[in-house]
C-alpha cells in the first residue's frame, strides 16, 4: 500500500521548490540591474563632490522597503538582507 498524502506533499513541494529556483534566478538578474546602476551611481558622485557612503540614502532606501512590505518578512529582516546587498553594492569594482 502505498502512503498517497506523502507523495502529494512531495510532488507540491517539487513544485514550491521549482518556484523558488525560478524566483532565485529572477533575483540574481534584479540583483546584478541594481548592482549596475549603483556603479553609474558611484561614476557620477565624484562630479557632483558626493563620498560613497551616504547613510541618509541608505535611511530612505530602508524607508522605501518599509513602506513596500507587505510581509510575510518583517521591515527588520528585509533591514538585515538590504544591509548585506549594500554592504555588497559598496565594494563593488568595475
């Protein structure tokens, strides 16, 4: 006999899983367009006299997530994954 409920569950998680590697890619290919446009970004603050760092831009980038959240993460967690990118985003090299 075989057990049908556990073979259902693991076909649907089959299917999550196919989504998630798909959602992945799509932000891998959204991670490497802002990754571009911070470089424009970084190339252009030298003629306006801009440093790198800018901590209040970094205030309304976790404002904008904020008021874009609509869960399940928590405006902390999105916080924790944006301070990694940003800290990524800073290191980046032509």
């Amino acid at each position: 006999m075989t057990d049908q409920p556990s073979a259902e569950a693991a076909e649907q998680i089959a299917k999550h899983r196919e989504r998630i590697d798909s959602i992945d890619c799509r932000i891998v290919q959204l991670l490497n367009e802002r990754a571009a446009e911070s470089l424009a970004i970084r190339a252009l603050k030298p003629q306006v006299h801009w440093g790198l760092y800018d901590p209040k831009r970094e205030e309304e980038i976790f404002a904008n997530l904020a008021g874009c959240n609509e869960g399940p993460l928590f405006d902390e967690n999105l916080r924790e994954i944006y301070e990694a990118i940003l800290h990524v985003m800073k290191e980046l090299r032509d």
